[in-house]
C-alpha cells in the first residue's frame, strides 16, 4: 500500500493506493466520530462489493445504513441527492456518522456533496471503484450535481476524511469505463509531467491489460501531482484551473450529446484534442505534437475527435462553463507537450477555427 497526502492544514487527509484495501477496515476506522455509517453506493457496485464492506464494517462494531442509488450520470440530479436525504433522515443520521462513497464519480459527487449539506456537514469518506475516481474526482474536495443547463453547476467544495482506492476493484470495471479513466490519467502528463508521459506512451498496453504494477504506479503519480495541487490552489482560483484541460470542451460535449451518451473521460480526451489545435493554432504546439497527442487516445482506445455539434452549440455551452470570467472563457491550453496554460486570451477566429475542425466522421462507431 502506498499512502499520499493532501497537505490542507487541520482539513489533510490520507490517499491509500493499494490491492486488497475494501476490507481493511483499520483504514476507515480512525476517520470515525462514531461507530455508525452510511455507505452510498449504486445498483451496479452494490453485487460486487458491497457485502465486502459491510461484513467488514459490522465484524468492527460499525453500524451500517445502506443506500443503494440508480447507475448513471443521468442520475447525477436534484431527485437522487434527495434519495440520500430521504434515507439520512429516515433512519434518524446524526452530525457525527460518516457518509462512505462507494462507487465511481458519479457517487462520490453526489455523496460528497450530500454530506456538505445533510446537518449543514456531517464528515465522508471516498473509497473509489473506477480509475477515473480514484486518480480525478475521488480527490480534491469537488462535488455536486448537474443541471440541464450545464454539467456540475451546483456543488461544493467539500474535503473527505480519506480516500481508499482499491485497485482491485478495476479487475470488474468494462474496458470502456477503465478507457475514460485513461483519459484523466494522460491529463496529468500532459499539464506536469512530461516524464509521465513518456512512461504512459510505453506503458498504455500494460494498463489496459491491467498490470496491477503499471496501474499502481499511474494511480500514485495521478493523485501525487492532483494532491499538490489541491494543496497550492483548493478552490480553484488559479493554478488548480489546469485539472480542467479538455472540460470547457468535454463539458459542452457532455452536455450537448446528452448526460450519459459519452462518458466524462471519453469527452474529456474528445475535449483535449481540441485544445490541442487550439494551441497549434496559437503556435504553441506542432503538428507532431498534435499526432502525438492523438496516437496516445488512440492506444488508449479513447476517441481521437470531437463530435460536430455545431459552432453554436459549442460556444453555447461553453458559455456556461466554471472557468468564465467577465464573460470571457478562459481555457486550458498546452504551451508545450507537458507544460499546460490558462489563458483568457484566444482570438474569436482561432476558435472558430477550432470548433469548425469538429470531425464525427473520424470518431470510433461505438461513440458516434
């Protein structure tokens, strides 16, 4: 097991990176004000690991008040954060029991930011089961629901007590899931770490295979350089921004192809390309860059384009984006393979250039 912090003052806390960690309750046990828990999890996790917990929580004289929620990010709203306090409330929940994420981003979002509001904040606890939890949305205190107007417009930034990533749990994740989890993986290397990087472009067949070591390894240094810069920039006012390269893009793609149509990885590296000629167009990045860019989505079994949508909706949904300020969106660029950018200075054209670029024809069937 390897163990990482998040340096955030009174509020650090520990990432556990290991095989075999569901069970080891001795994990959970000092991040308890009192022996009694809710684990939140969904109707696909549940089968598969739920039990595990549970029997494991219960042999420690933990009380367990289970709350099993529909898959899907289409599920990421208003009525199933409702479901969580309807069950809260149900079973009389106090200020001290601990919310247990159980699940992939979805959950963590939703359980998080369930417990920013139950009681106005009751502590919670990640233990993510797909890849792009653990190394993205597991860590950093990011939570909330969507909107039909814009994706993860209403949340909080609300820090867990620990997050518990068991790589095993990635042995039942459907390649397509473990695929978008790359796409966040790669992000990392592409914004710091161009090292990494080079390990991923040698490396990406043995993830895929899941080589337990090759995933480790990814795991630790996602979440090494996420925790940095979590503890530089929590609240996203400046260098945290960088996390974000190929949302503003991946988001309108999300929102725009439908909640649940693409997966957030998927969109994310759909997302990416296109900052990528964006900051060719800027003189940033070479055409060589560009292809390299694109040859590791595609060992990765990610799209290597972005849907046509149209301009419109693009700039549409982009205009909804977290990242606006004064009305102007500011973006994740790359100044250099390795080396990313927030800028709010991009002339209108080269966007439009961008945007126009869109080729659906290019993207693989099962994601058109």
């Amino acid at each position: 097991m390897q163990t990482l912090n998040v340096a955030l003052g009174q509020r650090s806390y520990p990432i556990h990176i290991g095989s075999g960690l569901l069970t080891q309750v001795d994990l959970l046990l000092p991040h308890l004000a009192q022996p009694r828990v809710a684990v939140v999890t969904n109707s696909t996790i549940a089968p598969l690991y739920l039990s595990n917990l549970v029997n494991a929580l219960h042999d420690a004289g933990v009380a367990v008040q289970e709350i099993i929620l529909p898959d899907g990010e289409i599920y990421k709203n208003w009525e199933t954060l409702n479901l969580i306090f309807d069950a809260l409330l149900a079973a009389h929940c106090e200020r001290k029991t601990t919310l247990i994420a159980l699940g992939g981003g979805v959950i963590g979002d939703l359980t998080g930011f369930a417990a920013a509001c139950y009681l106005r904040g009751v502590p919670f606890i990640q233990i993510p089961t797909t890849l792009l939890a653990q190394v993205d949305s597991s860590v950093g205190g990011k939570t909330g629901i969507n909107h039909p107007l814009g994706k993860n417009m209403i949340g909080a930034f609300y820090q867990p007590q620990a997050v518990i990533a068991d790589l095993h749990t990635l042995r039942t994740l459907p390649a397509r899931e473990l695929s978008a989890g790359l796409a966040e993986v790669i992000k990392y290397g592409l914004i710091a770490d161009i090292e990494f990087l080079e390990w991923l472009e040698n490396n990406m067949a043995a993830l895929r295979a899941l080589d337990m070591t090759c995933l480790s390894y990814a795991v630790e240094r996602a979440c090494a350089i996420k925790a940095d810069i979590v503890a530089q920039d929590e609240r996203e006012s400046g260098l945290r921004a960088l996390l974000n390269l190929g949302h503003t893009f991946g988001h309108a793609i999300e929102s725009g192809m439908g909640y649940g149509n693409w997966l957030h990885g998927e969109a994310v590296a759909a997302g990416t390309m296109l900052a990528a000629d964006l900051s060719r167009r800027l003189g940033w990045l070479t055409e060589d860059d560009v292809a390299r860019i694109r040859a590791l989505y595609c060992a990765a079994g990610l799209p290597d384009a972005a849907p046509d949508l149209g301009v419109e909706t693009y700039l549409r949904w982009m205009g909804l984006d977290k990242k606006v300020e004064d009305g102007r969106i500011r973006f994740v660029l790359l100044r250099a393979v390795g080396d990313g950018v927030v800028s709010g200075d991009v002339a209108q054209h080269l966007l439009l250039e961008t945007l126009h670029s869109c080729n659906t024809s290019r993207i693989k069937p099962a994601l058109s």
